[in-house]
C-alpha cells in the first residue's frame, strides 16, 4: 500500500477518500499471505504488516 494514499494530512483533510483508497488497495491484494503499510504520522515511520491468511496486524516502531 501506498504512503502516497495513505498518511496522516490525508486521512485529516479527506477521510472517507482515504478509507475508499486503503479499501481498494487491500481489496486488489486479498491473493497475497502478506500486506506491508507503511505509515507516517507526519513525523515518525511505522511499518504495519497485515496476515492475510490469519488477520493478524504486526506493527514494528523504531521507537
């Protein structure tokens, strides 16, 4: 998944878009075992992994 699509002025300045777009991205990528999301908050990374098979989130954060 995109940055691009999804951060954290987006989700601010246009919320329901930014939900359809994280939507259609999982949507197109339901084949694979597992999703990567990288996420800024503007001022720090995570890195979100998503299990596809199990629906189990892990979340690495540097800090």
């Amino acid at each position: 998944m995109s940055p691009l699509l999804v951060n954290q002025k987006l989700i601010n300045e246009s919320y329901k878009e930014t939900c359809q777009n994280m939507y259609d991205s999982l949507t197109r990528q339901n084949y694979k075992s597992y999703i990567f999301i990288p996420y800024n908050f503007g001022y720090h990374w995570i890195l979100l992994i998503l299990s596809v098979e199990t629906g189990n989130l892990i979340v690495f954060d540097s800090m």
